[in-house]
C-alpha cells in the first residue's frame, strides 16, 4: 500500500479508549499517524495514550501536518473545511435510524490491548476449536456501584450487568452456577470437565484471566453471557467471544447494524424470566444439535461486521479520498 499519513485528533478523558482503538488499527496497518495533544497534555498522558505512543507509527503532533492524507477526529465543526475526514460520531445504532451513514458502523473491537494482526490471526484459528470443556461464561467486572447505573435500563430498557448477575444467581440452582474465586479453581474445575452443564461467572475483581490466556479461554467455552457495559450496551468481549467461536447470549441484538438474529448467530432474551429459561436450556443441551452452525454464524457475522479486517478495509478506502465519511464508535 502507498505511503500515507494520518492525523489522529480525538479528545476527552472519556474517549481515550477510543483514540487508541483508532490508533492500534492504523498501526496495525503500518500507517503513520500523528495524534494531537497540547505540550501540558503531553506531560501528563494515560494508560491509553501511552500504549499508543509505544508503536514506531504514532508521534504526537500539537496540530495536523500540512501534508496529511487523512484526518480522523471527533471534532467535524473544527474540520468542517477538511476534504478527507472522517467523523468518529459516539452515537448508538438505535438513534441513527433511518438516516443514511456514508461511513460504517463498528460500535467497539477487541480490548485496546488486544488490537493486532496477531490477536485478530489467532482468534481465526481457535474459532475452529469444537472441544469446548465450558457451556457458558462471563468473566468481567460485576461491581455493583460501577454495573447498576439506572442509564442502562432508562435509556436503552435493558438489565444492567448487575441486575443480571442479581437475576441468574437468585434463579439458578447451586448446580447450575459456578462462581470461582480464584484463577486456579477456575482452571481446576475447567480441566476436569465439570463445566460443561454450568454458567461460569468470573468477577474479575477476584481475580482476572491472563490477557495471553484469554482468547484461548473464550475458545473453550461454547456460549458467552453479553450483558451491558457501563453506559452503554456494547462491550469488547462480545467482539472477542464472536472471534473466537463463542455463541453470544443478549438482550440487546437490535444495538447492531446489521441486526444480530436469535437462533441464527445469537441466543437473545427480552425479560429476566426468558433469561432464565434460555440459561437452562443450553445447560441441559437442548442448543446442542444447533451450536456448530450457531457458531459458524457467530464467526461470520464478526469478520463481515465487527473485525479488524472490516476496519481496515474502511480506512483503506477512506485514504486520500476527497471525502467526509463516519465511523460509528459508539462503545467504549
């Protein structure tokens, strides 16, 4: 690919997981790319912001170089005279309907750290696995003062990670719910086989999968629990539990474009009650005989819709165009 340069402009302490989204994708592309931060900001940089100055593509920039190819900003009233842009818009699917998108919607990919060639490769090839020891997990944070705020079920009319954690343990039997507490029970009870008739809940304020344990995990596991994130209802271990051949089971299949379809690449659910029901009926195997094509499905919905491939492929064809395009960002 020809030589190009793009000017990464996305602002905020809420969107710095975004901008390193961004900025992993393009270094996974090998572009260079500046990003722009004031000299005080520079001095007092994130987590995130840091990781993408570890790449050799990225260098910070106090505005956009007067040859630049591409810039990407959250901020199109700055650009509004900017040709080859494109618009990181954090609106949600629900509230963009019915209006035409030159540009697409990939609303979250994979964790931040987990944005590479590499990752995105290995993934592939453990979607194959079929030799699933789990029949459903969750693992992530399930703290109540960070997963119970009333926007989820005010704003989007979903259960909140929490309420759903609340719901399955107040219905489910003993028998049907195992909660580890620490990463070698997990391990133990994986190994020797006892999960494949039970929901695995993992809180990682126990304790947390290895980030180079975890897509193998998601690999063993032949159904992974979506509930919500903090604001909104996207989270990267949907992206990551799809790559790797995990059915997902949620509540919100319509806060994706195109729609996610129930019993074709997704299990979803409308109430706590249906919740429930559906839990059960994967434990007692009666999504047994449906799982292989449920998870072929899975696969091809995330390398169509949500991949690092996908993304590619927009900035590939968003690059020295004399265009104003979107990209829908909507997750975290």
């Amino acid at each position: 690919m020809k030589e190009f340069h793009v000017h990464l402009d996305i602002q905020g302490k809420k969107n710095r997981r975004r901008f390193l989204n961004v900025s992993r994708v393009l270094t996974s592309m090998e572009v260079n790319h500046t990003a722009q931060f004031s000299w005080l900001k520079r001095r007092k940089l994130k987590e995130f912001e840091r990781l993408a100055f570890d790449s050799p593509h990225c260098s910070p920039a106090y505005r956009a170089p007067p040859k630049t190819d591409l810039v990407i900003s959250d901020r199109h009233r700055k650009y509004r005279v900017t040709n080859n842009f494109i618009h990181v818009d954090y609106g949600c699917v629900q509230s963009l309907r019915g209006t035409e998108i030159n540009g697409i919607f990939l609303p979250i990919l994979f964790s931040p750290v987990l944005i590479s060639q590499r990752s995105y490769s290995e993934a592939n090839r453990l979607a194959k696995n079929i030799d699933r020891k789990m029949a459903i997990l969750f693992a992530g944070n399930t703290s109540a003062n960070m997963y119970s705020k009333p926007v989820i079920r005010c704003r989007y009319k979903i259960l909140s990670r929490y309420e759903l954690f609340e719901t399955l343990r107040r219905n489910l039997a003993p028998s049907e719910f195992f909660f580890p507490r620490s990463l070698d029970e997990f391990q133990q009870a994986r190994d020797s086989g006892s999960l494949t008739r039970k929901l695995t809940w993992i809180d990682t304020n126990q304790f947390s999968i290895p980030k180079t344990d975890w897509l193998r995990t998601l690999s063993g596991t032949s159904f992974f629990l979506c509930p919500p994130g903090v604001h909104r209802p996207y989270c990267h271990n949907l992206c990551e539990a799809q790559a790797c051949g995990a059915v997902p089971i949620l509540e919100y299949p319509g806060y994706y474009s195109p729609r996610l379809i129930d019993g074709v690449n997704c299990v979803d659910f409308t109430d706590e009650l249906e919740l429930t029901r559906k839990i059960r009926d994967i434990l007692v195997g009666d999504y047994s005989t449906r799982w292989l094509a449920l998870s072929r499905n899975a696969v091809s919905y995330h390398r169509s819709f949500l991949s690092l491939e996908h993304a590619q492929r927009f900035i590939e064809t968003s690059l020295g165009r004399p265009d104003r395009r979107k990209w829908i960002m909507a997750g975290a």
